[in-house]
C-alpha cells in the first residue's frame, strides 16, 4: 500500500467531524435517561434516539474516518475534497429535522430525510468519483463501492417512509422498514466495517493480512444478501427475506472465520487502547450475532432488543472509538509534530494518548455495556438506567480526550 500525506483532508478540515461525532456520543448516552427501555423497537422514541445515535455519532465518524482512510486504501486522492467544509452542516441540520419530526412535529420528518439524501449523496458520489481514479481495484475496493450504494437505497427508502408518514403517498411505511434498517446498518456500516477492518487491524494489530480472494468471499455473499432483502422487500416476498437472512448468517461466519485468522496471526501481541476496544467490539458482534439467529427462530422482541442494542453500543461503539484512539492522535502528530522532527525533540506518536483517560472509559464504558444489558434483559429499568450514567461517564471521558486532542497547536 503506497501511503502518501498528500491523500487525505487536513486535520483542520476535519476536525469538526471529530469534535461532533464524539459530542454526539455523549448526547446520545445522555438522552436514554428520557427512554424507557421497555418500550417497542417501533416506538418514535426509540427510533428517534437511533436516528441520534447513528447520524449524529456513527455515519459523522464514519464519514471522518473514510475520508482519511478512503483515499490511502485506493491510492489515490480525493475528487474533490472540499465537500468536507459544508457536508458536516448538512448532516447537522438533518439530525435536527429529524429529531423535530420525531418528537415535536413529524412533518419535519420528510425535510430530514431530504437533507440527509443531499448530505449522503454528496458524500456518496464524491466517494464514487475518488474511486473512479483508483490505482489498485481489490474486494475492499469494491466493498466501499458498494456500500454507497447501499447507504443511498437505505435514505432513500427512509424518505419514502417519512413521505408515508405524513400521508404524502399512500404506502405502508412500516413495509420499507427492513429495507431502510437492513441497507443502511448491514449494506453499509457493517459491510463497510468489514472491509476496512481487513486493512486497519493488520495495521494496527501486527497481524497478517488476508488474501483478497479470501475477504471477496464474504463481501459477496453479505452484498447479495443486502440485494436479495431490498427485493424481498419490493415483492413483499417472505421466501427472499429468508434466503437473505441465510445469506447473511453465511458472510458473517466466513467473516468471523477470517478475522479469527488475523487475530491469531499476530506477530506482536500489545493490549493498548485500540486492542481492548476491539476486543469488547468484537464479542459484541458475536455476541449480537447469536442473539439475532436466536431472534429468527423465536420471534422475540426482547432478544431482538437486545441484539440491536449490544450491536449498536458495543460493536459500533468500541470499534469507532477504538479506531479513533489511533486515527485522531496521528493526524495530530503528522500535522503539527512531523514538521519539527529536524529542529526539536517532538513526543511519540503514543505520547499523545492520554491512557488515564482513556482506560478509565473503556473500564466505565465496557462495565455499563455489561450492566445495561443485564437490565434490558430483565426487563429491569433501574438496573439499565445505572449502565446508561456508566456509559454516559465514559462517553464524557472520550469526548474530553477528543477535545483535548483536538486543542493541541
């Protein structure tokens, strides 16, 4: 892989991504004291607080970590990298809207959705063209192609919903509702997660990286999988939904099986901030993933609860965060200390974490993931509420180290 500084936006261009998506997390653990936890998945304030948690903390990160990561995995530069000036606005505004149709008003709703397709589409096709000019094509290539896609069908079927909502078309708005999950947090964020975790762990882990061959296996099949239920959804067709969620099982365990290859292969085991956060994110995700197979068969909201929220908090959290333990201080060191290495002593790449810090939140984090679970799995409110104030401590804890990170000049 040919890493050249020259790919990636400045620091400064995005340091707002990275001050908002770790403010967003804490927002977001903040705001589940106003939930009760009880109620059903397809209650407005649940599904309000996802839309919180997933806009305002993961695709903001997502979208800060890719457009460092993007460029290097293709060699190649960005198309055109001053979107990332404005797209940060657009995905603001878009959280408000949506956040004022889901609780106040939810004509808003529709205006959300739209502002978010613009957001997303500019994302999306800037991504696209960057690809377009691509140096090496491989499965991970491929894999990012992909996901935009999917993220543009998982907005656009969430405009339609809204659109039913407010009465605009007349649809059911609860038919689109596996499409819009299952294109935006399967065809996109874990698709996506896969395939750069192929490039990130082996970087940051000291392991062996697997053959392309290997990772196209189930890149494959969970894309077709993703194909398959959006068209499952559009014929209303049960059969397909249930080939696609085979399908999905099937890329999952090839993808654990390969993963389960890097990790053993490592040449330096070190258990710093990264690795432990990888570790909770990735028993998370199996964890999630059993109890989503247990889900299928028995038809259980509680265990489908469950599922979403150990994948949401634990395999989405820990793996951004983690990611951004090792993203954040390098961008950090490269732009204002790799300058001065002729001239001065400047500190080591390590010397930026603060690990006080940020071992007391992965410890207040992983414990009120364990106990919050625990809670929602009795059905117990208390014993949630006490993982949340764990959570949101944690969540405090990151967004200081991001900030202070951030302050250095």
């Amino acid at each position: 892989m040919n890493i050249s500084p020259d790919f990636s936006p400045s620091i400064k261009l995005m340091k707002s991504y990275f001050l908002f998506s770790a403010f967003f997390y804490f927002i977001s653990m903040l705001a589940l004291f106003f939930i009760n936890p009880t109620d059903s998945l397809n209650s407005f304030t649940i599904v309000g607080w996802v839309h919180l948690y997933m806009i305002g903390f993961v695709m903001i990160a997502i979208f800060s970590a890719m457009a460092q990561l993007g460029p290097i995995v293709v060699e190649t530069k960005h198309y055109n990298e001053n979107i990332f000036r404005y797209l940060w606005l657009f995905l603001l505004l878009a959280l408000i809207l949506m956040l004022i149709g889901f609780y106040i008003d939810i004509t808003y709703l529709f205006y959300g959705g739209v502002t978010a397709l613009v957001a997303m589409s500019i994302y999306a096709f800037e991504f696209l063209l960057t690809l377009k000019n691509m140096r090496r094509k491989t499965s991970i290539t491929k894999a990012m192609k992909m996901s935009n896609f999917f993220l543009l069908i998982g907005i656009g079927t969430g405009i339609v919903m809204a659109s039913g909502f407010n009465g605009f078309i007349d649809i059911n708005p609860d038919s689109f509702l596996t499409m819009h999950i299952y294109s935006l947090v399967v065809g996109f964020v874990v698709l996506l997660i896969m395939g750069i975790s192929i490039i990130l762990i082996p970087m940051f882990g000291y392991s062996k990286r697997i053959s392309d061959n290997k990772f196209s296996h189930s890149f494959i099949t969970l894309s077709s999988a993703v194909v398959i239920m959006i068209f499952a959804g559009i014929l209303t067709h049960k059969v397909l939904e249930e080939i696609a969620y085979i399908l999905t099982i099937i890329a999952i365990v090839l993808y654990l099986y390969q993963l389960k290859n890097m990790f053993i292969s490592r040449k330096k085991v070190v258990h710093d901030i990264w690795a432990k956060s990888i570790y909770v994110g990735f028993l998370s995700f199996i964890l999630s993933f059993l109890l989503f197979i247990a889900s299928l068969f028995s038809d259980n909201e509680l265990l489908l609860r469950l599922t979403m929220w150990i994948l949401l908090i634990g395999f989405f959290g820990f793996l951004i965060m983690g990611n951004l333990y090792k993203i954040i201080p390098f961008l950090v060191w490269f732009q204002i200390y790799s300058p001065l290495i002729e001239e001065q002593v400047v500190p080591m790449l390590h010397q930026l974490v603060d690990t006080r810090v940020a071992s007391l939140q992965w410890f207040y984090s992983s414990v009120g993931l364990v106990v919050s679970s625990v809670g929602i799995l009795l059905g117990n409110n208390e014993i949630f509420y006490g993982g949340v104030l764990l959570l949101s401590v944690g969540a405090f804890l990151f967004l200081s180290f991001v900030y202070k990170l951030l302050q250095l000049k």
